[in-house]
C-alpha cells in the first residue's frame, strides 16, 4: 500500500506531516509538497508576515536544526511539486504509483488525469466548512465573517474545486483571545485527523461513509489588506505561535511501524 502526501513546505504542512506519518505506518509514505507562491504573499504585508513565520522562520531555519524523525524525513527532502503538469509534477507523482493520496495544505489542483490514476482516490483537507467556504483563505474568511463555530472539510477530490463527497467534518469554536495561527492550526489537526482514519479504511479495502455537498456555495480569494485590517483577532501572538510550533515539531508517537519509500 502506497500512499502519497501532498502538503505545502510549512508549518501547516509540517503538522499535517506528522500526523500522518504518526498514524500511517502501515503503508509505505512518500512525502509531496507545494511550493508555489503568488504576488500577493509579497504585496500585502500580513501575508508576508505569515510567510516569515510559517515558511522562513519554521522550515528555512528551525526545521534545518532538528533532527530527522524516523518515518518523517525532513521538509528538506520531500518531493518538490511546481505544477502537476502531465510532463512535469503530475509525472513525478504518479511514478510513486501512489494507492491513495492524502492533501493537507497544498497549494496545486489536481487535474481530471490524476484523480483517475490514484486507484483508491486522493482526500483531501480543506481547512473550511464547505459547501460555504470554498477556495483560499478558508480559516481566515470564516474568522472575518463571525462565524461562532470554524470547520474543516475532508472530501475526496472530484473534477471540481473543493466540491466532492465530504468525509467528515471538524470543528474549531472561535476564541476572540487565540490568532488566526492558532485557529489554522487547530481546524488542520482536527481534519488530518478525519483524513487519516478515512485512508486507514481505504487501505483495508473499504469505503468510508460519505455524503455528497449541499447545493450552493460560495469560493474565496486571497484578502487584501483592508481585509485583514478588519479581521477581530491578531495573525499570530507569541504565545500561540510557540504552541504551533511545539506541536509541529513535536516527536512522533513512539512505538508506532514506520515505513517509508526511499
């Protein structure tokens, strides 16, 4: 059994990264992650404090100190998508001949030729409740918009865009005194948490219980800044930071089976 995880190199992608590799050992893992980027991380200056933070800071520096966790090997040496292009990352996943794929975080849509290459289907963790909060920006727009309860979809992945059968839903209650750090952080714990149970039952050949989305909708874009200007609550605070870091870097579970692709 082999399953592919597809994060985004950084904090959130690290947490999600964990978990998995924690609660996947059973199957051979090899780890995938997004790198793309896009001007607005770089013209809004809350994006890029958020870069700093969950890129610069967790993976360009402190993720190079650690020490490799067995079955996790470091964000350094997970598999770089830019594009899932037929000749291009598309190719380089599908040469793992993944059995299921599992996206936390990642940044790429995957295209029709994908989806019916992976036998058992790709899930996927989408940090808003759907169908209400499709696209980017999930945890934020869900905070800017007062929702009292935040919620994080997993769903298996359909030609459209974060619109397949959901799987399970988790949920964060909004804490006017934590960051938006700490409520990205939660929504994803609680979601990779729904997907690994999902791929656990996939892998033993069944079929996790699901129904298809609602009718309606709406599809979120990346804020600019008078939309953070307007969010209640801060983008990070120290406390909350350190937190999420704690719990991305945080040992696996000891006496689980690891295995790995090499």
């Amino acid at each position: 059994m082999r399953i592919a995880i597809c994060v985004k190199k950084d904090i959130h992608g690290l947490l999600a990264a964990r978990m998995l590799a924690a609660r996947l050992g059973f199957a051979e893992l090899r780890f995938f992650c997004s790198v793309k980027t896009r001007q607005a991380e770089a013209d809004v200056p809350a994006l890029r404090l958020m870069k700093l933070l969950e890129r610069d800071v967790a993976i360009d520096t402190l993720a190079m100190i650690e020490p490799p966790s067995p079955g996790l090997p470091r964000p350094e040496d997970w598999v770089e998508l830019h594009d899932l292009r037929a000749d291009g990352g598309a190719a380089t996943l599908l040469d793992f001949r993944p059995d299921i794929v599992i996206s936390a975080r990642f940044s790429l849509i995957f295209p029709q030729r994908v989806i019916e290459a992976v036998p058992r289907g790709i899930i996927n963790v989408h940090p808003g409740a759907l169908p209400g909060y499709r696209g980017l920006f999930a945890p934020f727009w869900q905070v800017l918009r007062g929702e009292r309860e935040l919620g994080c979809t997993v769903h298996m992945v359909d030609k459209g865009i974060d619109t397949g059968p959901i799987l399970g839903v988790a949920r964060v209650p909004f804490d006017a005194t934590r960051s938006l750090m700490w409520h990205t952080a939660g929504l994803y714990r609680g979601g990779v948490a729904i997907a690994a149970t999902a791929a656990t039952t996939l892998g033993r050949g069944g079929r996790p219980d699901s129904v298809p989305q609602p009718a309606g909708g709406a599809y979120f874009r990346f804020p600019a800044a008078a939309d953070f200007a307007a969010l209640p609550v801060p983008i990070v605070s120290a406390r909350d930071y350190a937190q999420v870091l704690g719990d991305a870097f945080a040992p696996l579970a000891p006496g689980l089976p690891q295995r790995q692709a090499a």
